[in-house]
C-alpha cells in the first residue's frame, strides 16, 4: 500500500473563469441562466484542453447564489470518479463543512449532461433537493461515452427520495458542445 | 464559489495498522485471506471510531498484493462520495497515476459490505475486473444505511462489462460487524 491521501485541483482557469462571468452575467434567476452558465463551463473546458465535455454547477435555491462549479477531470487528475457532478458536490460539501447539504439548505445540481449510473447514486447521499439536466444520455453516447447501468426508472428512483428532476434544459445547446468535443478528437473513456 | 481543490486522508491509524497485518498475516493467496483482512478493516474502522463500518481494498491479481485500502470516512471528511469503495479506488488509481486500472494489470476489489448504487455505478469506470463483497445489501439495511437504487441486474450488467462478481464470501462474519456499529451507537447516514 502506498497512500492514505488524495485530492484534486480544478484547472487553474476556472477561478478567474467563473468570478469574470458571475461579474458580467451573473443574473441566476432563472433556471435557463444557470444551465446556460454550466454549458458554457463544460464549452471552456474542451477550448482549455483541461478534460471531458463534462461540467456541473450547485446554487443555493434560497438567494440563486452560486456554490461550487464541477467539471470533469477524469483523465488529467488520474481519477475515474472525478466526474463534474461529483467534484461539484464534494466542492460544495467541502464549502459548506457537511456531507449533507439539505442540512443548510435547498441546493440544486445542474449538470450540462444527464448524468452516469455513479453520478446518480451519488445524488442523494449529497444532500441536493433539485437536480437539472441539459444533453441526455443519448447525445453522450453518440459521441462514444459510456453512461452505465443506471436503474431504469432513475427519475422515479430519486423523486421517491424527495429529489426534484428537470430533464433536457438547454438540451440542443449542450448536445453541440459535446459534438464540438467528438469534432475537435477529444478523448473517450 | 469559495473553492476549487478537496482532498482527503485516511485517518492516521491506518498506515501502521494495515502494514502490521500485512507483516504478521500477510498470506493472501485465497479470496477468503484477503476478504477477512478486509473485515478486520471495517472493525478496526469502527473501534477507532474514524468513520462507518465499511472497508474496502484492492489487489493485484498477479501476485497477490495489496494495492490500496479504502474506509468509509463520510462524517469526519465532510464529504458524502467518500464510501469504501470510492476511497479504495482514488487511491489505487492515485498509486499507479491513471484512470484505468486495467491498464496495469488485473485488479479486484473487496468490499466488506455490498457496494451501494454509486459505488456499483464507479466500478465499470475503474478499470477493476473482479469484485468480490461480503455482507449483502439486507445486512446494511437492517441496521439503518440505505443502499440507494441500483440496477436491479446489477451482478448481470457488471459481468457484461467483463467484471466478475464473487458474491458473499464471509457473509455472517461481516454482517457482525455491522451489527457490533449498531450495538455501538454508531451514526447513521
């Protein structure tokens, strides 16, 4: 055995990134703005190289205040659960000192993409009251992602669980950005 | 948006406790050696009172060796992604520097407990090629944990990804254990 400790470092642009654009568009009232804002994220990423097509933001319901941006950095970060709604929630978590974030309050997870079978189990172990979605799983895999075996009715699944789902937001827009990735010859895994 | 980096440590005991057992008991030529070693793990978790009674580890096939452990360390890390499992595989991945363990060989993970839907949906993207899991589902649920909704085939479909599944070896041994954390007080979450 050769470790006890791990950790990750979003790219080193998204700082900068994201307080520019919460400066100049940062009106998050409504829905379509914020998944706008987390499609754009995942559209940065491709055009800095930094990773998959993948990116996911939290919000605060209660003030539409940004909490934590996700994206994918499965491959630079050697980590294959490094997923954007996973880096989002443990940045959110980690903001907020809880492994539960319904304990302060309502949060939502945007995702510019429906998210895999892991991303799925891990929503309601984080606390998240809402989750949107843009692309659906079909649009990531005609660009040869692979989304897992995820439980046939997931929607169902996570609603019992008090969870609100607000599927294919944006979904053309999103679904561009990851033929942008296939065209530009990103990496599969 | 407050951060853009997260990391966690297994707790400090464990270095020393693990390389202790591999001296002493190291032989772990049978399924049944390296799934009790896994066990102890979960109980020595417990005892130390460092987090929930779930343990993780991850082998190389090849020639028997421990590649990484994993406990469950949601509470004390403020992070509810961080399961066993999860742990296990991060810093497996960490110790070869890649996304894919099968890349490097053929990898099985233990698991003392049966992997709830997150971490049943993270192992296809780990590169592992056989899980093995002592207690089942039922035995967590009997003591509080939710298990989330997984796959109802989930065995099938992981095979169908090259991934074999040794179900409940040292079942009852594991399920103590789980019952000796609700016997405790232990949280549930």
């Amino acid at each position: 055995m050769q470790t006890t400790s791990a950790g990750f470092n979003l790219p080193s642009w998204v700082k900068g990134w994201v307080s520019t654009c919460v400066q100049i568009h940062g009106d998050f009232s409504s829905l379509e703005a914020r998944m706008d804002f987390t499609i754009k994220l995942a559209q940065q990423n491709i055009k800095q190289q930094t990773g998959g097509p993948f990116a996911a933001t939290i919000f605060n319901l209660k003030n539409q205040q940004l909490l934590s941006v996700g994206i994918n950095i499965v491959v630079p970060s050697h980590n294959s659960t490094n997923h954007a709604e996973m880096t989002a929630i443990i940045l959110a978590q980690q903001a907020l000192q809880t492994y539960n974030l319904s304990e302060h309050g309502h949060f939502e997870l945007l995702t510019s993409c429906e998210p895999c079978a892991m991303c799925f189990g891990a929503i309601p172990w984080s606390g998240i009251k809402h989750l949107a979605y843009a692309a659906a799983s079909k649009d990531a895999q005609a660009i040869g992602f692979d989304e897992g075996a995820k439980h046939p009715h997931w929607i169902n699944e996570l609603e019992k669980r008090g969870i609100k789902v607000t599927p294919k937001i944006l979904r053309d827009k999103a679904a561009q950005v990851l033929q942008s990735y296939q065209q530009q010859g990103g990496m599969m895994y």
